[in-house]
C-alpha cells in the first residue's frame, strides 16, 4: 500500500466552538488507494473533522493540502468540486426519485432539445455505476422503498459519478445488518481498487481491523496517533481512544442494590422488540448496551408510554404498570432523558428555568394552573446549583447553552419530580468532557440516594465505566446479561454484532 | 442517527451569545416593540393627514370595528402558538350569530341565553375540528378548510338560506350597540378576553403547554404533556372566540345574515401574523396578535377618511402583512 | 393488498361512484351529460395540473380561484365591452394571469413568506382587483354576453363530437405530463419538493424551481378562467368560489403530499373526475348547494385521513421489514423484493 504522493493532508487542523475545544493541532495523511478509519470516543472531534473536510465548518487554525497543495474549502460545493464526497448516517436523497435520477440529480444528460432528460442514458450511467460498485442495485427502483443499506449504495454511486477520489463515511455501519455491512465493505474494497480512499468514522473496532487500512485515533480534539492497522492490537485501540487500558477504568464500588423496582416480563412490540425481559433494582444502574436499531431506544420509549406495545408486562415496585402515555408514566416515577436532546428533550426557546418546570407542573401551580412564579424561580436555581449549569441564570435561553449543559437541564427536570427510575439514553453524547464528568458523578450520586437508573449508551467504556450490571440488546432481543466485573469491551462488542469479527 | 446528533454542538457568534440570554438583541427587540412603535407612526402619520382621525367619535367607531376581529385573532393565536392553524373562524362567526339569532326569533331564548348559544356552537365546531385534527390526524389547514365549507353550508341550511330577523330586544343589542359609559361594549368584552387569554398564556401551566406544544412538540410530549387535550382545547378556544365574534356582530347590525363572516378568516390570521405569531408555532403572544388586529384596523380605517381607492386600499393592506411578515422573518433568523 | 387498493383503490372508486350515479340520478348517464361532466374537468382539470406542480413542490397556490375570475372578468371586458379580437384578448388575458402566478413565486420565495399566507392574501387581493375591474356596462340585450364566436369555440365548441375544451385540456396534460417526466425540470421538482438539501447540494436552484411552478399555476388558472368565460359567455364573478379547496382535494385524493415531493398528474386527473362526478351526480340528484360542498368536504376530508393512515402504515411496514432483515441474517434486506421483480444481475 506504499505510495509516495498523499491524497490528502490535514495539517494542524484546530477549530473551537464556544465552550469547547473541538480540534487542536490534528495533523494526518491520507493516502490514494487506502481505507482509512478515524476513530475515537464520542466528543473527540471526529465528526467536527469531517464537517470541516466536507465544507460544513471552517477551520479556525490549520490547511488542508489536496495531492501537496493547500487548498480551501468554503462550501460543500467546493468539496465537491475537489473530489471529496461526505455520506452521512441520513442519506441526502429524494424519496420519489429512483436510483438513477437520484444518482445523477443536477447532472443529468440532455436529449436533443435543451431541458429534455435522455432516460436512456441516465439508466444506462447509473447502471454503468453501480456495476463499477458491483452492485445488484435495481436503477429503477424507487429510492423511498429502498432500505438504509441501499440507499448508501446509491450515495456511493453518486459520489463515484461525481468522480470523487476521497469518500467520507460517518458511522456508515450503524444502522446496518452483518449481511448488509459485508456488502458495504465489498464495495469499499472495490473503490480502493480504482485508487480512490475511503475515510470513514467507526465506533465498532473489529470492523476497523477488518476493512481498515490505517487508522487514525483522535481524543479531546487532539491526533493521538496514525498508524497502520495490521501493527495494532485491539488492546492498542481501546488504550488510545479512551487513554488508559479498559481494565483500569475507575470503579465506583457501590453499596449492593436494593429492592427490585422495576420488573419486564416478555415485552414484545411487532418488529422492534421481542420478548425482553429484565429487573432493575433499587440503587442499581443497568447499562444497556447494542448497536444502533438494536432496540434499545424503543425499549426506554415504550417503557416510558412513549410508544405502544403488543405485548407483555411491566411492574413497578410490585404493580402492573402498563404506561398508555408519558403522563401515566411521569405519574408513576419515571423519567426520560431522551437520545436526541434538541429534537426530544427541549424547548429551544424557553429559558433553562421553564425547560426544567416542563415536567413539574404540579410542583410550579397550585391552584388551576397559575404558575408561581417565585417557586418556579427557587426550583430552578436550586437545581442550576446542584447540578453547575452555566451559566447559571434561570432565565437564560436553553439554546445558547452547551451540549453538556443542556443535557444537565434535561436531567435537573426529572431530578426535580425525585423520579424513582430514570431512564437515560446515551447521557453523554455531544457533551464535552467536563460535563461529562459531572453527569457521570451525578448518576452516581443519584444510584447511591436509590434511584434505580437504566443507562443506554453506544459507548462502551462508559458503560463499563457506570454500570453495576448490563445488558446488551441486538435486534430487539436482550442477548446477553452480566455483572460489571464479567463484563468487557470485546464480550459486549461481541454480543452486540452477532459474535463475528 | 443524523450527523447533527453526533457533533459536538453548533457554532454561534460569540456576540449574539452574550446578548440573547440576558438581554434582548436589537432585533429581538424590535420584534417584541416595533409593532407598538408601527402602530404609534401610524397613527401619528393619519392624525397629521385626516384631521378627523384623532376625533373621539373616530376612535371609538375604529375600536368597535377592531374588537371582534380583535377577539378571533386571540382565539386564532392559542391555536397557532400551539403549532396549529384554523382558517374555519369565518364561517364559525356566521354560525354563532345565526344560532343567536335562531335563538331569540324561533325558541324565544332570552338574550344572554342566546348569546351563549352562539359562542356555544363556536365551541363545539372547535372541539370537532380539534378532534379530527389530534385523532384523526388529519392536517390542520385542510381539517378546517373543510370545517370552513362545512360550517357555511350549516349556517345556509339552517337559516334556510335566509336572512334572520328576530325580535329586537334591547338587552341583546346591547351587546352590539350599547356601551359602558363611554366604551363600547365590543370593546370592553374586547379588553376582557384580552386579560384572560394574556393570562391564559403568560401565567398559567396551560400557557407554557401551549408554548412547549409549539416549540417542541416532542419534547412536550415526552415531558408528560397531555398534547392532544391542549390542542384540542386551542381549537375548542379559537371556534369559542369566533362564535363570540359572531353574536357581538349580530347584535350589532340587529339582523343574522348566512354570510356573515365571509373572509374573515383572511383578516384573523393577518391581523395573527402582523403580531408576530410565527406560523409555525411557539412564537409570540396573544396580546401582539389583538394588536395585530388594531393595527390592520387602524390602517383600514385611516386609509378610508383619507379617501384612498379600494383597490389601493388592498394593496396597500396586503403590502404591510407581507412587510410585516418579512421583518419577522428576518429578525428571527437573525437571532437563531 | 394495501398497495394495489393505494393505486388502484381511486380508479375503482371512482367507477364505483360512476355507477352509483348512473343508476340512481336521471340524466347522469348520458352523453350530454358526460360531455358537460368532460367540459367541466377540462376547466378545473387546468387548474388542477398548476396546482400539482406547485404542491410537488413543496408549496400551495390558494390564489388559483381568484386567478379565475381575473381571467373571465378581463376577457368580458376586452370581448364584450371593448369588442377587442380573441386573438388579441387571449393571450393578453393569459399573459396577466402568468405574470400574477410569477409575483406570487417571487414573493414566496424571495421574502420567504409562506406560500400559505402570500397566495391567500392574493385570494382576496387578486378577486378584488378583478372586481373593481368588472365593467358590465350592458348598452343593449345583445351586449349582454360575449359572442365572438372564435372565442366561443373554446368552451363550448366540439371537435368530431369532442369538446374542444377537453381537448385543450387533453393537449396542455400531455404538455405537463412530458415536462414532469422527461425534463430535468420534473426531477429537480420532485427532488425540490421532497428533499430540498439535496437538491441544493445537486446544485439545483431551488428558488427558482419554486418561482416556475407559481408561474405555471397561474397560468393554468388564467386557462380555466379563459374557457369558463367562453362555456358561459361573460366573466362571472362568483365563479370559482371555494374552487381552490375543489382543486386542492383533488390533488391530494389524486396521492400528492401536501408536505411534498410527491404526486402524479395521473392521480390528479382522477382525483379531478372524482370531484366532477361527485358534483355532477349531486346536482343531477337534487342536493342543494350546500349540503353539496358538505359532502364534498367529508369526501376530501375522508380521503386525506386514509392517505394519512396509508402513510403511517407503510412507514410501519418499512421498520418490519428493516427489522426482520436483521433477524435473518445472511438474506438480503427488504428492499431486494424490487430487485427481484426485475430481476438480479
């Protein structure tokens, strides 16, 4: 794989946002004719990379050298332009087009008079593409009924129509079956073949030393190290994604779990949950780990009245609980701190003291609803001050906090109402590290008050990190149950893909 | 999963940052008071053009003329600050005058009664097209259009396609002719709904509800709001509004006509939108909207004694709302 | 199941109600009828096809009615009060009406207002600029209508026993039907109104694919308004009230989202028959107005909550699938069903 000109060089690449430092001094080559992953927890900078190299972002600091020279990118026309196509987790496609039209949308080839589309030829091109990508790909096929694996074929081929030497792929295998990921990976090895480079995100290690040809680890904003795959251990990557060897993780020994709080018998929705059933106890945090589309957000939902389910039983401290809304949920002392904050968790537009009172109108109003302005106020600077929001006046908007400390928001809302079981799904994402460790010492407090805490995460060493027992769900299914001190990166990751790689 | 989730958060001009919290940015402001500001050169640039506009007689007649406008606009906002949108209020404010009027001329109901009927049935073409819009799921703007044909044809067939003349009592005149002491009564039942629906919004859980509701609906929802009870109580509202709307018209002119009400909707949702209320939800307030409605009044009006040609006179009405929206907009991307 | 009853469910309902008509109203099933059921689709089916284009788009054109009526008030007043020739008067008309159908496209989009309120201000602002237009200044009985009998052709001539107006009508459909299909127009279209970042990032120019559709539209209305005048002989100014719900139904009933990026003029043109023989059979039925345009809001109203509950039902189906591919592992996913009808390579 030696080569002697780059592709592509990041050189002291640095940008900020405010309240954290996304990247700092990230130097790396890419070169042609390579796969290259970019690896690192969440928050380290990676996504804020490829949003720079896409032309979303501007770097503050830093160039960006294409085969030796540097050039700028402004716009993610001019990435294009250069060669460089970004595929993100939601596909950038028209639902009612098909294959072909979506393939060579704004490029497609004129017949006789000006306007007029060569249908011919536009099915004729796309077909030409997806066998270069040795696809079964129908070009026909309408684009909307396609499945998500699919659809990334089709942004494949329109990247490789675009004649695109660099393909970037964020978290391309999330949502995607083993079958489908193979599938993947076979038209990644056939764009190396006609010497174009492939750099893609992945939190899923083995499927980095499986396609992988170097890797690049990114932590805190900072370049830990480019090497080649086949001179790394898995050991290796943990230890410099995360800093410190997985076994070393700081345990919390907590006091043994109390009473059973929380019991799932058999819950079963049609073609997203199948026959789950765990306990969550008193005191207790349960990690509940997976992939993506394994289930585990459906499962906090339905648990929470959010969505419906076909079948089963819940039982809370000993009664059937059966949640037919949120509200009878809230009612029963549960709590929700969903996945996706800005689109689920808050009102961009309220101020941090009226997104907290969201679920605590009882606490705010006492008499039909009038809100007491004064016990509004005192509610939220209590919780501001617990919880070390900032900034912490109550009335500033939520949308001008950081990702941390609107997520602190979120969680001072169910602090507020005591909730006994506190659903929390992925804690941490998007939050910077020093919030992330507060949350962390948060939930830990909270677990040893008693408050029983279910923690979904895609990322494992928080998980290991946290729980006292864990789950791990793979579609729709919990397949795998064990203590903290059973559990491992590599045993988790395992149960999570199906046991290959 | 989309690529936004995974970042670590969006870039924001370090200035803007530091004013929206505390303070408000200039454009914030202006779009809090620039209608009050538009509104006092408005009325300043007519005083100075129309000597009789600053007459006592003027004004009040403007003021009876812009209350009931006034009150649906109040009703129209609870529904699009939740997210929603009804364009049915004018055929609902021919249906409340007609059901007063049928009320007094053919079931010898007594004025209060028959007022009450009115705004009654108002309420109840709110709580159905709220229904059909929370259960049915069924998209706002094409729920009440329907309503809209729906609720006229009601009135035509229940009026029998005639005009309503019923008993000219006094006491229900008074609703539309009388005042208290120098205010018409329009007006004061005007001020009135104002203060309970700032109230409404401003002081109470189901104010914040409306507001989160069109904020964020998800995030409502997942907060153990009862989001469908709300919405549907904002239809109940608005239809509750206009039905008052109706009966306060009718008692003014002292006869039900079947198309009473005809177009209104347009000037409801203008007066809304020149207030300030985002069509989309989750901005604004009741008390921008019924000034909104003073607003377009008083421009009506003004353009009127000055003697300005119908067709320019609508011109220059769709001119402002559009002007007004425009500035909005602007002002709001600027500060997100 | 549910898939061939979403496409074919209309057609069939459609000749269901044909039926229904024919047998129980006098005088539905016959070819005076029919030929007054086709002249009346002509009319609204202009309409109709500018609106298609506009709701796949993205948008909503509520000035259509409106449109309308300028077009008939302005032909009455050329014709008729100024004795203008057709071959003059038309195209003026039309060219009016276009250029309104442009201002509203340019005030949607570049003063991002939304189409909502800019077309309904226009619904209101366009009649009444019509009205205060409408010169019906009748000197003598024969004044009294527009007769030049070229101008008469269009709405209430026939071709071999063909309306004209269907004609047209059949004429400017195949014209839309080739620019939705064949033209790099139609596709960004469809991409514009269904996924409007991609389209930008294909390079499409997103604004001024909008500013077309409400260009096209008030043409279309302009159309309408041009052969109504003719069917009727004078620009009435009560017509076309509440014809933009009719339209607008039509259009959804036909399979358009009204959020987008879907729809086709076939869908359209039945939801448009759909409308026209439910009118038709009402009035021959003896239903007064108004218990019409009730029954005509439950049908539209009916036909959007099933869209709304197919919807949801193929959004269900797409996660089965997703999900049931996961599970059998080694097959590949849901989707490959489309690429097994027309066979793997």
């Amino acid at each position: 794989m030696a080569v002697s000109a780059s592709l592509l060089e990041v050189v002291g690449l640095t940008k900020a946002f405010p309240g954290v430092q996304a990247l700092e001094d990230v130097s790396f080559t890419i070169n042609p004719g390579e796969v290259h992953a970019l690896v690192g927890e969440n928050g380290a900078g990676k996504s804020t990379l490829i949003k720079i190299l896409a032309g979303v972002y501007q770097a503050d600091a830093g160039e960006v050298r294409l085969g030796g020279s540097p050039v700028a990118i402004r716009s993610v026309h001019e990435a294009q332009q250069l060669g460089i196509a970004v595929i993100y987790q939601e596909p950038a496609l028209v639902p009612a087009l098909t294959v072909a039209e979506n393939i060579l949308l704004g490029r497609e080839p004129g017949a006789g008079l000006p306007g007029l589309v060569d249908r011919q030829a536009l099915l004729a091109e796309a077909q030409r593409l997806l066998d270069r990508l040795d696809s079964p790909l129908d070009p026909r096929a309408r684009v909307g009924e396609l499945g998500i694996s699919w659809q990334q074929v089709v942004e494949i081929a329109k990247a490789l129509s675009l004649d695109a030497r660099l393909i970037i792929m964020d978290e391309p295998t999330a949502a995607l079956t083993l079958q489908e990921t193979q599938q993947l990976f076979q038209i990644v090895r056939e764009l190396r073949a006609q010497g174009r480079s492939v750099l893609f995100i992945s939190h899923a290690l083995e499927e980095v030393f499986e396609i992988a040809d170097r890797v690049t680890v990114l932590r805190d904003g900072r370049l830990v190290t480019t090497r080649n795959a086949r001179e790394l251990t898995r050991a290796d990557l943990v230890r410099f994604m995360i800093g410190r060897a997985v076994d070393e993780s700081a345990s919390r020994a907590r006091p043994v779990a109390g009473r059973e709080v929380l019991r799932v018998q058999g819950l079963r929705r049609q073609g997203v949950l199948d026959n789950v059933s765990f306990t969550l106890h008193e005191g207790e945090i349960l990690g509940i780990a997976g992939l993506v589309g394994s289930g585990r957000t459906e499962l906090a939902r339905a648990l929470f009245g959010a969505d419906p389910i076909d079948g089963g039983e819940i039982w809370l401290a000993g009664k059937r609980f059966a949640p037919r809304s949120p509200k009878d949920a809230l009612r029963a002392g549960l709590g929700l701190v969903p996945e996706d904050r800005k689109r689920e968790g808050l009102v961009e537009a309220f101020s941090t003291a009226a997104n907290i009172s969201l679920a605590n109108f009882g606490f705010i109003s006492r008499l039909l609803g009038w809100i007491d302005q004064t016990r509004e106020r005192l509610l939220a600077t209590r919780l501001i001050d617990r919880l070390a929001v900032q900034p912490s006046s109550p009335t500033w908007r939520v949308r001008n906090l950081s990702g941390g400390n609107q997520q602190k928001v979120v969680l001072a809302r169910w602090l507020a109402r005591n909730v006994k079981v506190l659903l929390v799904d992925e804690p941490t994402r998007g939050v910077d590290v020093g919030a992330k460790d507060e949350i962390y010492r948060l939930m830990d407090e909270l677990a040893r008050s008693g408050m029983a805490i279910m923690m979904i995460s895609s990322y494992l060493p928080e998980i290991l990190q946290m729980s006292d027992r864990i789950l791990v769900m793979r579609e729709g299914r919990i397949v795998l149950e064990l203590s903290r001190q059973q559990a491992s990166e590599e045993r988790l990751m395992e149960a999570a893909t199906g046991g290959v790689g | 999963m989309s690529h936004e989730s995974a970042t670590v958060e969006q870039p924001r001009a370090p200035a803007a940052r530091r004013l929206a919290g505390r303070r408000l940015s200039l454009e914030a402001a202006l779009a809090q008071y620039g209608l009050y500001l538009a509104l006092l050169l408005l009325v300043i640039l007519f005083g100075a053009l129309s000597p009789a506009f600053l007459s006592v007689d003027n004004g009040l007649s403007v003021l009876r003329q812009v209350s009931t406008v006034g009150i649906m606009a109040v009703g129209e906002a609870f529904v699009i600050l939740a997210g929603g949108i009804d364009v049915s209020v004018g055929s609902v404010v021919g249906l409340g005058g007609m059901v007063a009027g049928l009320a007094l001329r053919d079931y010898g109901a007594s004025p209060l009664v028959a007022a009450f009927l009115g705004l009654l049935a108002g309420l109840l073409v709110g709580l159905v097209n709220g229904l059909v819009i929370s259960w049915l799921r069924v998209n706002p703007f094409i729920t009440t259009l329907a309503t809209l044909s729906g609720v006229r044809g009601i009135v035509y067939i229940i009026s029998n396609q005639y005009d309503v003349r019923f008993p000219a009592l006094d006491a229900f005149l008074y609703f539309g002719r009388g005042s208290v002491g120098p205010i018409p009564v329009q007006v004061v039942v005007l001020v009135l709904v104002v203060a309970i629906a700032w109230l409404l919004e401003t002081r109470t859980t189901f104010g914040r509800a409306i507001h989160a509701l069109g904020g964020n609906e998800t995030a409502a929802r997942l907060s153990g709001i009862a989001v469908e009870r709300v919405r549907v109580a904002t239809y109940a509202i608005c239809g509750a509004c206009a039905g008052l709307a109706g009966v306060l018209i009718t008692a003014q002119i002292a006869i039900a006509v079947p198309y009473q009400g005809s177009g209104a909707e347009l000037d409801v949702i203008a007066a809304v939108v020149v207030g300030g209320v985002a069509l989309t939800g989750g901005v604004g307030s009741v008390l921008l909207a019924a000034l909104g409605a003073l607003f377009i009044g008083v421009l009506a009006n003004g353009m009127a004694l000055l003697d300005i040609p119908s067709i320019w006179q609508m011109v220059i009405k769709g001119v402002a709302i559009l002007v007004a929206v425009g500035l909005y907009n602007i002002a709001r991307t600027r500060r997100a | 199941m549910l898939r061939v009853l979403r496409s074919y469910g209309l057609l069939v309902a459609l000749l269901v109600l044909g039926l229904v008509f024919a047998l129980a109203a006098p005088g539905f099933a016959t070819f005076g009828n029919v030929a007054d059921m086709l002249r009346d689709l002509s009319i609204v089916g202009f309409m109709a096809i500018g609106e298609t284009l506009v709701i796949i788009g993205g948008g909503i054109d509520l000035s259509i009615g409106s449109i309308l009526v300028l077009a008939g008030i302005l032909s009455d007043d050329l014709l008729r009060g100024m004795g203008w020739n057709p071959f003059l008067a038309v195209p003026l008309v039309l060219a009016i009406c276009t250029l309104v159908g442009l201002a509203n496209g340019i005030i949607v989009t570049w003063f991002r207002i939304p189409a909502f309120i800019v077309t309904l201000a226009g619904l209101y602002a366009i009649r009444g600029i019509a009205l205060s237009l409408y010169r019906h200044d009748v000197t003598s009985v024969t004044n009294a209508l527009i007769s030049d009998p070229t101008f008469l052709v269009l709405g209430q001539g026939d071709l071999f026993g063909i309306p004209v107006s269907l004609l047209l009508f059949l004429v400017v459909f195949a014209a839309a039907l080739a620019l939705l299909q064949r033209t790099r127009f139609g596709l960004h279209l469809y991409a514009v109104g269904g996924n409007d970042l991609a389209a930008r990032l294909s390079g499409i120019d997103v604004d001024r694919v909008r500013v077309v559709t409400y260009t096209l539209s008030g043409f279309c209305a302009g159309l309408s308004g041009v052969v109504l005048a003719s069917r009727l002989q004078t620009g009435a100014p009560e017509a076309g009230l509440g014809a933009e719900f009719d339209v607008i139904g039509a259009v959804v009933i036909g399979g358009a989202s009204l959020l987008g990026g879907s729809g086709t003029l076939g869908g359209t043109l039945v939801g448009t028959a759909f409308i026209i023989v439910l009118a038709k059979g009402q009035s021959l039925l003896g239903v007064p107005a108004n218990y019409q345009s009730f029954a005509r809001g439950a049908v539209i109203l009916l036909a959007v909550v099933l869209d709304g509950l197919a919807q949801r039902r193929r959004l269900r189906t797409r996660v089965i699938t997703r999900a049931a591919s996961l599970r059998e592992a080694g097959q590949p996913t849901a989707a490959a069903p489309l690429g097994q009808a027309r066979g793997w390579r």
